[in-house]
C-alpha cells in the first residue's frame, strides 16, 4: 500500500483494513461473498405451512384471521397456516410460488410492486399446482355495509378448502 495515503482511503467514505496477522492465502478469501450469499438466503421466503396469509398483518387483521381460520367449515389449527411478510425484495411472484412449500396461499392487502399485474384478481387461481387467492382489501377494513365482500372472502376460502 506505499503511495497511498491515508486520507486517500477516505476519498469515497470507504474504509479499507488490512489485519497484519491474516497471511495472503486467508486476505484471497473475499468475506463480502460470504455476507452477499447470507443476504440472499435471507431474502429467500421460508413458509412451513400448507396455507399462508401473505400480506403486512396488523394486530386487529391478525385477530380477524384467526376467527376465520377457527370456524367451520375452515377449522385450521395453528400449525395449518401461517403469515408472510413480504418486503420490497421479493423474488417475482412466480419465484416466490416455486420457492415457498405451501399449497394455499391467500394475499391479502397492499402487495410488493414486483408483484403488480401478476396477482389474480379477487378468483381462485391454480399457479404452479398451487391455489392462489388475492384479496386487495384488508378484513379488518370492511364496513357492514361492504357485506357481499366479506362473503365474497369468505366464500373463496370455503371454496380453497375442498
């Protein structure tokens, strides 16, 4: 590193340290690989459940669910399904099907803008084997008066249940 200088390494807010004790085989080894490989697997969807609610579920939207879920003719336990958080870092929708174990899975809200255009809208789909349901809205936000919604909702979960 002779004719460097010191300030030249802060030109770019980038720090570089080399440690002294490390020899030039172990330096070869580029740790960034290491935390981009981590990064990615981190982003990968990890759904364990045969159903899956994807979508950001607030507490009242949570509560809302499990009733549903609990009531017949649905009765699903705790271990039957699950919610995802999507980010804004999502694979393509159809990356997402592939790479999540799930058979049911029903979006419900506000989805990432990768997935625009490629949810179906408010129909049972089959995609990749897989049942796919998209309800734009949230339960929680419905009035009494939005009824034909909440059984149109309702409907299509006893409907992915056969």
């Amino acid at each position: 590193m002779e004719g460097i200088s010191v300030a030249d390494l802060y030109k770019f807010d980038e720090i570089y340290w080399v440690p002294q004790d490390k020899s030039e085989a172990q330096l070869a080894e580029s740790p960034a690989i290491v935390l981009e490989e981590e990064a990615i697997a981190a982003v990968k969807p990890k759904v364990s459940t045969p159903w899956v609610v994807v979508g950001q579920i607030a507490e009242t939207e949570l509560a809302r669910l499990k009733l549903i879920f609990s009531a017949p003719p649905l009765v699903l336990g705790p271990a039957d399904w699950s919610v995802y958080t999507p980010s804004d870092e999502e694979p393509s929708f159809l990356e997402f099907l592939k790479e999540t174990s799930a058979k049911r899975y029903i979006f419900i809200g506000q989805q990432p803008a990768v997935w625009q255009g490629e949810l179906p809208t408010t129909e049972i789909d089959t995609i990749e084997s897989k049942l796919v349901y998209f309800f734009p809205r949230y339960i929680s936000s419905l009035t009494d008066a939005e009824k034909t919604l909440k059984m149109a909702f309702w409907n299509a979960l006893k409907e992915m249940k056969g």
